[in-house]
C-alpha cells in the first residue's frame, strides 16, 4: 500500500436478541471482537443487538469499504456451523428476524457497499442468556476467521 492511500475499512455488526439463548451469537461475536480487534484501526465493531437499523447513519457518514453481519441464520445445518452469503441471498426462512427486514434496510447501500453475511447455525432460541456449547464454538470460530483476515474462507451458502 503507498503512503498516499487511505487504510482499508471494514465495519463488523453484531446481531441477535442475546436473551434467547443462541439468537445472541452475533453479539457475542461482536463483543469478542470488540475486545480483540480494539488495536486494529481499520476495524469498527458495532454491537447492533435487535437494532441494526439504528447504525445506518454511520454507514452514512462514514461508509466502511466492507460491512460484515453476523448473526444467527437457521439453515438447517449442525448447531454452530457456518455460512457466509450476500443480503440478495437472505430469505425470512433462514435470516434471524429483528423487526424490519435487514436486506431492505440495507438496500440503499447495496450498489456501492459490499455487504458480506456470517450467518451462525442455532441450536436453540428459546429464552436464556447462555449460549449452546456448539454455538459457542461456532463463535469462536468465526471470531478466529475474522481476527485473521481469513472469514473469505467461510463456506458460502451456496454449497449447500
């Protein structure tokens, strides 16, 4: 990179209702990465929670190169797998709900920001705050992949 260009960006929102049980997998994941990625000035770590739609502004003001979400997505693999996908390629049958639907609030971006899902495999939604052993890994996992620069690598749902 010459001195001239700017550092990269990537903008990391964490997704989930943290009180039923693995639905909270993007908030732990963005928790995580909020305490590992601190250091690193080309990463912002967003815990949006059940309000993505509440960090559209900075998507505004500020538009990252890259928008990675992660979240819990059923499906229909073993608990805690992983799967990377676009917002095209979201449905309501396999993206976890959080009011308004995330593929349309994202819409006005889509043509100049790539948006990048990591979707988490839940095992159970049901009220709780702990999250299933296996989704737990998963985070992991996944929070690996992204500290190393490596979440490319996720499968894409498409190989289903």
């Amino acid at each position: 990179m010459d001195q001239g260009s700017s550092k990269k960006t990537l903008m990391i929102w964490g997704m989930g209702n943290p009180l039923h049980g693995d639905d909270g997998a993007g908030v732990r994941a963005a928790e995580l990465l909020q305490e590992r990625l601190r250091e690193r000035e080309a990463y912002e770590v967003r815990n949006c929670e059940t309000q993505p739609e509440n960090f559209l502004g900075l998507l505004r003001r500020n538009p990252p190169e890259r928008l990675l979400i992660c979240d819990a997505s059923d499906m229909g693999l073993p608990p805690g797998s992983l799967r990377r996908f676009t917002p095209q390629e979201m449905t309501q049958e396999n993206w976890s709900t959080h009011g308004y639907p995330l593929e349309r609030l994202l819409e006005p971006f889509l043509d100049t920001l790539p948006v990048v899902c990591l979707g988490i495999q839940p095992e159970s939604t049901e009220l709780g705050m702990e999250l299933s052993p296996s989704v737990a890994q998963g985070v992991e996992e996944l929070v690996r992949f992204i500290e190393e620069d490596r979440w490319e690598e996720i499968l894409p749902l498409t190989t289903l």
